[in-house]
C-alpha cells in the first residue's frame, strides 16, 4: 500500500516536471521563431509637403498690408495651389496683423485663364460681414489680389465672384466688376517675417 | 400842352398808387415743387384769392350752378359755394368761411380761408395757411416757426433764435453778420422782438436762413446751438468791439478751438452746377461706429449742410444724389451726376479700418487699369468731325459710357489735392490722396473725388462727429476746396472740343 503511494506521488512529480518543462520550451520556442512570422512594421507618419508663400494680411497701423511668408501645403497644380494659398489667406493672422477678410468668408471656388486672370469665389460674409469703409474695402480686395498675383506663376489679374457671380463691390466702394492687376502702394515695405 | 400831359402821368400814378394800397403783397404757396406767389385781393376787408390761380396747383374744377352759386370738384368729391352766403357745402359738411365766395368778372374769387377749410378736407393732403407770416403750406413740406428776440445786457448783446418744431441748423460767423441755415423748406417768421444796439438788421433769405445782420462797431460774435423735444435754440452773443463775448451763460460750453468761420469766396467761375453723393443710405448703412454711429446719417446731414453753404456761397446750383434715407445705386447716384451735367462731382463717406486707433481724412481719384488707360487715349482719337446743315462741323466724341472718368483724372486729381489740403491749417494734417478702382467715380463725366472725412471705427472721431465744430471743419472743408476749384485754372480740355458728347 505504501509502494502504491510513493509510485503515485513520483508519478504525479513526473508529470508536474514534463508540463513545466512543454511550457518553458514553448515560451523559448515563441521568442526565437519571431524572425520567422511576418508582422507589418507601423508606418511613420508622411511629411506633408509644404511651400512658403507670401501672404498679405492687414499692417498694425490698419491703413497698409503687410507681406508675411507662411507655409502652405504644397498642392498638385496651378488651381489647386491656388485655392490653397486663398484657403490660408482666409485663416486669422498670426499677431500682430490684422484680419482683413471679414470672419466666415470661405473660398466656393476659383478658376484661372490661360490669359493670366484668375477668378476667386468667395462666400457672401464677404460682403454681409464687411466692416465698411473705403480703406477697409481696399485691404480686402487686394489682400486677395496680391496674393494670387505674387504667388501663383502666371497670374497677372484677379476678378473676386460672390456667391457665383460678378459683383459691382464688395462694400459699396471698390470696382470688382473687372479683373484687377496687383497694387503694391498698399503694401507696408517692411521685409516680410517668416511665420511658421 | 405840358400842363394836362404832366397832370395825366399824376393822375396814372395816384390810381396805380392806390390800387397797389389796395392789394395786399402776394401769399407764398410752399410746396414739394417749390415756392410760388399767389396774389391776394381786399374784398370788403377781407383777403380773398382767386380760384383759377389757386388751380394751376391744387387739381379742381369750377363749375356756376343755376343759382349762380359755384360747384367746386376736387379728386371726385364736391364743395357747393351758394351765392352771397359765407357758408360752403363741403361733401355734405357746412363750413363757414369770413366772407361768401363771390364772382369778379370771370373769376371766381374765394376768401383765403377757404382753402384750409374747405379744399383742405377734400384735396388728400395739407393744406395750412399761416396768417402772420402770409405762408400757405401744401403736404409735407417742413416749415418751422422761428422766433427771433433781441437782448441786450450792459454792452453785450444777444440773439436768441428759437426754432419749432426742431430742425437742423448750421450756423455761419463772418466779420459783419452770422447766417442761421436751417434745414426746411420755408421759414414761419414771426417779427423780431426786441433790439439790441450790436444789431443791425434781421433779415430772412430764401428758402430757410436767417441773416443777422451786425452793426459796425460791434465786436466778435460767437454761437452756441441746442436742440430740445419742442426746439432748436440759437443762441448769438455778440461782444463789444475788441472783447471776446462771453458765453458762460449761454450753455453747453464751447470746445477749446472755437469753430471754423466761414470765408466769403468770389464766385464760382465756370463751375455751375456740383453734384454731392452722400455715401450708401436705406438697408445700406455703411460703417458703423462703436458708439452706433450710421455712415449713411453723417454724410446725409453734412450734404444737406454743404448744399445750403455751396448754393449760399458760391452762387452755385447743388445737386444731392439722395436727400433723405434710402437706398441708391451706386448707378443711380452716376446718372443723376452725369444728367444734372455736373461740374464738380465730391462723395462723401466716413472710412473704416481693422485698427480702431485709426483716425484722420483720407482723400480717393480714380485709378485708371490698362483698360481704363486704352481708353483715355482712344478718347480723343475716336473723335468723330460730322459736316452739319449751314457748313462746318460737328465734334461727336466717343468714350465708353462706364469708363467716362478717364477723361478728367488730372482734374480729379487736382480735386483731390484741394480736398486733402483744406484740412491743413485747422488742426489737421494734409489728408493723404490715393488713386483707388471706386465705383462710383468710374462713370462720372466730371472731375471727380472721394472724401473720407475720418475713421467712424474710431471712438475719439465718433465722438467729435456729434458737434458742430467736426461738421462744420469738414464742411468748410469741402467748401474751401471746390471754391477754390472753382475758381482755380480752368479744367484741362476734353479731347475733342466744344463736343456733342455721345456715349457707347
């Protein structure tokens, strides 16, 4: 009776042994075969391209426009540069400038000519939430105006559209009936800063 | 032969003496249209006007009934005059009247009273006849009572102009006289009462100022302007000769710099008609200040104030773009310009800027782009010479319609320089000019400028729009530079003239 005990127990030890021994082997086996089983490395996030522009944004003194660089993404294009230089220009200015293009205003589209026009269609709170004013008038207009021509290769003129259409002013001062060329006695002659 | 000739001239005049005694002076119908006189006759003591007088303004019809009375129609409805009763029927009512409408000849002749009290009801709009200063007032033209007494204490004396209801007024300080400018129709004037050794005369000029007029020792005088529910009051304190007046009395208190005294200036050359645009008006509010200043309510009231000085002035007639709160286009204010063949054409505005620190006039010509410069060339070469009936020829100059600016940039320029430099010299800087793409000056066939005359996002200049001084600076201003444009060189010849201008 004795005997039977001792086998049982050695028989038990015996088994307990071999299962930690399958363990052991198989958690060594998992950290070796790594090399074998293909797992998709995590891609590093892509660097957007990007390219500096010039944009003009409302001068302190409130009376000129003041030529700052910024990076815009870079786009596939002409047009789509375009809009991408307009989409930025409608963000608010970095301190100390002024914003010159009335709050809610969004880009509906834009078009260029092969005769070097560009045509920019602006949302009507250009025009609903314009401040007034000649001065003001004439910074929201060649904000935009100065900053397609000097940016964009090609582009000499820039007509402004509201809401799809031509449109005599944007605040009952300045004539966008036709496509304006750049105006730079608007622009302070500081050199511009770079703003990231 | 001498004797009965030189008896019958005596005679003519003694007749034509006592009927003029006879007729009192002609009543002033003042309506939209303007003023006219309508005569007055004395019948039995009463003041009767003529009815065919009185329907080359008021639409009726006359008609003698079988008892020889009179049938008046106006619009429809009917008053019935019977004859040698001072009664009329008017549409079924009785009104009485001082004396019986009564025939003179062919005419029919009815007693002053008629008119507010019978033709009023019926003719759909007012009709009021104000005794005392002979005026008969037609729909709703603004005619205010004014009230003017003299005052004197030790060797000051004072003028207080009272003005009921109350109306805008401006007021003009020169060496011998202070014009009162009052924005109405026409003037209820009562006799002056009083006197005052400082003054010499109160006299009433058309359409609505009152000129005072002052003795020639008396010393400087100084105004002070108050508005109340029921009046205006202007108050005139005029000082012994080398004495400042002094008007602690007289509140609200003067600002440091006094207020800008307006200069006689020579007539106006060959300037004859000049067009003021005052800006936006209607849902169009233009720039609105801090304090909720309106654009469109500052350069509407100095327009009408510019209006009264230019035609006061410089002889000049005045033609407003719009003269009261509504909506124009910027079309509209182009053809009324060009139509009324303007000479000088000056639009008002109040600037806006994102600095709110901003402050100061700014001055504005037409810039032309390639297209407007192809166009100022081509002007004068599309010049077209017709032979005309009886020989000679015929200058037909062409221009696009939409660009006829092109032909007086330098002269705008010129207005624009005048403009800017009419603040020097008043406590304020050279305006700066700028060439700028506007609107409303692309069509104009004119010199032509655009006055800013300060930054209503500016509190400060929000604040200064509300006294007399500020507008009276800018319209001094505006006053200064088209006098001297006026009467400055003549304007740079048009390509082709004299030119039957035709437009394309």
């Amino acid at each position: 009776m004795k005997r039977t005990m001792l086998f049982g127990l050695a028989g038990f030890t015996a088994l307990a042994l071999l299962g930690w021994g399958v363990n052991v082997g198989l958690q060594y086996l998992g950290r070796t075969s790594s090399p074998d089983v293909p797992v998709a490395p995590t891609p590093p996030p892509a660097p957007t391209a990007r390219i500096t522009a010039t944009l003009f944004y409302g001068a302190p003194d409130g009376l000129s426009l003041a030529p700052v660089r910024v990076d815009v993404p870079l786009a596939e294009g002409a047009v789509a540069q375009g809009r991408q230089i307009v989409r930025a220009l409608l963000q608010p200015p970095p301190a100390p400038y002024l914003a010159v293009i009335p709050r809610g205003t969004t880009l509906k589209a834009l078009y260029l000519t092969t005769g070097g026009d560009a045509f920019v269609d602006l949302s009507a709170e250009v025009s609903t939430n314009h401040p007034g004013g000649t001065q003001a008038e004439l910074l929201t207009v060649y904000a935009i105006v100065n900053a397609m021509t000097t940016n964009l290769q090609g582009v000499q003129r820039v007509q402004l559209l509201i809401d799809g259409r031509e449109a005599d002013t944007v605040a009952g001062h300045v004539d966008v009936r036709r496509p304006l060329e750049r105006d730079p006695s608007l622009v302070r002659q500081d050199p511009p800063p770079a703003v990231q | 032969m001498r004797a009965p000739a030189a008896l019958a001239v005596l005679l003519a005049l003694l007749l034509t003496s006592l009927a003029l005694a006879q007729n009192p002076a002609p009543i002033s119908v003042v309506s939209a249209a303007g003023r006219r006189a309508l005569p007055a006759t004395l019948v039995n003591g009463q003041e009767y006007v003529s009815l065919d007088d009185v329907a080359l303004f008021l639409p009726l019809s006359l008609r003698e009934d079988r008892q020889g009375g009179l049938i008046v129609t106006v619009r429809g409805k009917t008053i019935v005059a019977p004859r040698d009763r001072p009664l009329v029927s008017v549409d079924g009512r009785v009104v009485s009247l001082p004396g019986p409408v009564t025939r003179a000849g062919t005419r029919w002749l009815a007693p002053i009273d008629f008119l507010p009290r019978a033709l009023g009801p019926v003719a759909e709009q007012r009709i009021e006849y104000r005794r005392a200063s002979r005026l008969l007032v037609l729909g709703t033209v603004r005619v205010p009572r004014v009230t003017t007494r003299l005052e004197s204490s030790g060797a000051t004396a004072r003028v207080t102009v009272e003005i009921a209801p109350p109306a805008g007024v401006m007021t003009v300080t020169d060496t011998d006289r202070v014009v009162v400018r009052i924005d109405a129709d026409a003037l209820d004037v009562a006799p002056v009462a009083g006197a005052a050794a400082a003054v010499a005369q109160v006299r009433v000029d058309q359409p609505a100022s009152l000129t005072v007029l002052l003795a020639p020792a008396s010393g400087e005088a100084k105004t002070t302007t108050s508005t109340a529910d029921t009046m205006t009051r202007v108050i005139i304190e005029i000082a012994p000769a080398g004495q400042a007046p002094d008007t602690s009395s007289a509140a609200p208190p003067q600002p440091a710099a006094p207020a800008p005294a307006l200069v006689l200036a020579p007539a106006a050359g060959g300037v004859r008609t000049v067009v003021i645009d005052p800006g936006h008006g209607g849902e169009d509010a233009g720039v609105k200040g801090p304090g909720g200043t309106l654009e469109k309510q500052v350069t509407l009231d100095l327009a009408k104030r510019l209006k009264s000085v230019l035609e006061a002035r410089l002889g000049v007639h005045v033609v407003l773009t719009r003269d009261d709160d509504r909506a124009v286009t910027l079309d509209e204010r182009t053809a009324t310009a060009n139509n009324a063949k303007g000479h000088v054409f000056v639009s008002l505005h109040m600037n806006g800027s994102p600095a709110p620190a901003r402050t100061g006039p700014a001055v504005f010509f037409m810039r032309l782009d390639r297209e407007g410069e192809d166009t100022r060339r081509e002007a004068g070469a599309q010049a077209l010479a017709l032979p005309v009936l009886g020989g000679g020829t015929r200058i037909i100059e062409t221009i696009r319609w939409d660009l006829a600016q092109a032909r007086h940039i330098e002269d705008s320029q010129r207005l624009a320089a005048l403009l800017a430099g009419a603040f020097q010299g008043r406590g304020g800087a050279p305006a700066p000019v700028h060439p700028a793409p506007l609107r409303v000056l692309a069509g104009l066939d004119m010199p032509a400028a655009l006055f800013e005359m300060g930054y209503l996002t500016n509190a400060e200049q929000e604040k200064g729009l509300a006294t007399e001084d500020v507008r009276s600076l800018w319209v001094q201003a505006v006053y200064d530079a088209v006098s001297q444009f006026a009467t400055g060189p003549a304007p740079a010849p048009v390509p082709a003239a004299p030119a039957a201008r035709e437009r394309r």
